[in-house]
C-alpha cells in the first residue's frame, strides 16, 4: 500500500485522502438546476444529484443511504403483506395535500387494512421535463413527512424523467411491505349475517376536493382531502374488536364499490341505511352538483370494516376515541339474501341498489 496517493496538486497523505473524501461523503448534495431536464433521467452526474439532494436529503435512512441496487432488510414477521398502487392525480397539489401525501399514505393503507403494520416502501418517480424541482421538493417533502407520521421508512426507489408532453408533471409508484403480526384471517370470505358494517369517518372528501381543486366549477366549498395514515387507527380497532373480519380503504369507487366486491365475494348481501352514512354537508352539496353518488367517490383515509356484532360498539369507540376516526358510524349490516347486492334504506323509506361506480365520472383521482 502506497503512503500517498497521486492525483492534481500536490501529494497528499493516504489519511489527508480520505479525510477529503470523508467531507465530500458528508458535504449536503446541491441541486443548482430550476426544472428537471432529461439530464436527471439519463443516470449520470445529474441524476445522482437529484437522487441526493432531493430524495435521499429527505428520505434518509440506513437501508436507503447505500444506494446499492437493492435495500437489505431484517424482518421478524415470518407473514407478510405486500402491496403496490401508482399515483396519477391531477393537480398535483390540492387542498389537504399533493400526490406526495397519496403516493404514501395509499400504499400504507392498503397494508394496514390487510391487518399488517406497514414497515417498507419503495417509490418510483416518473417526472416530465420541465417540472420545477420546487414542487418535486414540496412532493417529495410531503412524502417524508407522511411516512414519518405512518411509521414506514422509503429504503429504494426509481427516477425516470420523459420528453414534455409526454407524462403530467410526476407520476409516483410506491410498494410497500408491512407485517403481520397479529393471528388473524381477515378477508370477504369471514364475513356474516348479522355483522355490522362500520365507516371510520365522513366519505367522498378526496375525490370531492380534487374535483372542485381543477376548477371549471362554478363552486367554492371549505373541503379539504382526508389522505392519512391509517395504520394507527386501524391498530387500535383490532384491538378493541378482535372479531373484525373484513376491512378495506374506500378510495377509488368508492365506499359504494368495495361494499359491492364484498358482496360478490362472500356471496352475501349488503344493507345500508342511507340515514347513516356520514357525508359533510358542503361535500353532500357538491356531489349533487356534479351529479354523482357520495358512496361513488373516492376517499384517501378512510376504511369500511365488517365486524362481529358483538364487537361493534367497541369497534366504533375505538374509532371515535382517535382524531383520525371521530366521525365513525355504524351504516349498516350483513344480510343472507339477496346474494351479492348493496342495497340501500333510503330517507324516503324505499330501498335501491347501490351499484358498483361504472366508467369513469372522476378520471385521475388518485
Ligand atoms: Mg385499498
């Protein structure tokens, strides 16, 4: 091993060298460019400065900060739930939140209703050229700060810039992996006759906010999106009501729709009492405007739960003691028959169909 190390300037000892790449290692990357350009694609110099200084400046953690081609984790849990969702949404900002926040909160979502503590996520960036690396900051600031309240870390991830025109400013892909500890079986296929159907709060905010955010609506309304982390919520239902069976986040389609795959899978029927279903007043009145079912539109925080009656009330308690679940109700129960329906009480004292959403009324919700 040689004492010094050639190189420009003068020669300098083997430990003045790694003192200096020491400080380099340690010297915060800088992104000096306004937009992102194809560049930040190609997987040169300006790539790796953006995935420094913008993702890994916020997402850093020990199984990211490697870079390598994979993250290596340690898991206790022998059973694991493991789940994907890509993130479209237009705008990309909005009141209550930005496709950051959904990119997130959606993934550990769908962990935490599979019964699993959300633990891992990896995200995958498609960006447009041109986008301001501003908004990828605020995007990828609400990203950290949605994992860091979801308890979940971002331990890998993907960047890929395409030609302006070709993609809407940034698409997200994130996977999750979460454990699951508790022994339960949850799924259609434990639900019955009887059981209560529980909502964990007010639905079709989402879905309503994005709407009215585009514009174009004569309709100004104090709506906010309700994305949020689930899994403490959902963590504190399963333990005051061991006798869940079923649980789903209501986001696209809606409650309207999981209810529907519910019905069709367990072979069962769904009845709701319209009366019951909690929607806000300003919500209510823009989905009358816009023509459509509040049970059609998505929410990004909230859940349906099929629970044993017994456990009911315990259920709705436990909801209704956590800010994330205040306004939780019971809307309605499981029935034998009709099999594979939803149908609806409604205020009128008549009874309808609740359909699962056909086409599409709410494109690029989430
Ligand atoms: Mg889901």
């Amino acid at each position: 091993m040689s004492e010094s190390v050639p190189g420009p300037g003068p020669r300098r000892t083997e430990a003045e060298v790694l003192a200096r790449v020491e400080r380099a290692r340690r010297r915060p990357a800088r992104l000096v460019d306004e937009r992102i350009t194809m560049a930040h694609g190609a997987g040169g110099k300006a790539t790796q400065a953006l995935v420094e200084a913008v993702f890994l400046e916020r997402f850093r953690n020990p199984a990211l900060e490697p870079l390598e081609d994979g993250a290596t984790l340690s898991l206790r849990s022998a059973r694991l739930a493991f789940s994907t969702d890509s993130f479209v949404v237009s705008p990309l900002f909005f009141p209550g939140g930005s496709i950051g926040e959904l990119a997130v909160n959606g993934t550990v979502n769908d962990l935490a209703v599979s019964g699993a503590r959300p633990l891992y996520l990896s995200a995958a960036f498609v960006l447009e050229e041109g986008l301001l690396v501003t908004d990828l900051e605020r995007i990828v600031a609400a990203m950290a700060s949605a994992a860091e309240s979801a308890g979940v870390a971002v331990v890998t991830g993907d960047t890929k810039v395409v030609e302006r025109g070709k993609a809407d400013g940034c698409y997200i892909t994130t996977t999750g992996i979460g454990a699951l500890d508790r022994p339960i079986e949850l799924g259609a296929a434990a639900a019955r006759p009887g059981d209560a159907v529980v909502v964990s709060g007010p639905i079709a905010d989402h879905g309503v906010t994005v709407m009215l955010a585009r514009g174009g609506l004569d309709l100004a309304a104090e709506i906010s999106s309700d994305t949020a982390p689930l899994g403490d919520l959902v963590a504190r239902v399963l333990d005051a009501a061991p006798g869940v069976r079923w649980m789903r986040d209501a986001t696209r389609g809606g409650v309207a729709t999981v209810l529907n795959e519910l019905a069709s899978a367990a072979g069962l029927a769904v009845l709701l009492d319209e009366a019951a279903i909690p929607v806000r007043p300003q919500v209510a009145g823009a989905c009358e405007l816009l023509g459509i079912d509040p049970l059609h539109v998505a929410c990004e925080g909230r859940f349906v739960a099929v629970v044993e009656p017994s456990d009911a009330p315990a259920a709705i308690d436990a909801l209704r003691s956590h800010p994330r679940g205040e306004g939780a109700a019971l809307i309605g129960e499981i029935a034998a028959e009709p099999p594979g329906l939803v149908l609806m009480r409604t205020a009128f004292g008549g009874t309808r169909v609740v359909d699962t959403l056909v086409g599409d009324p709410l494109p690029r919700i989430c």
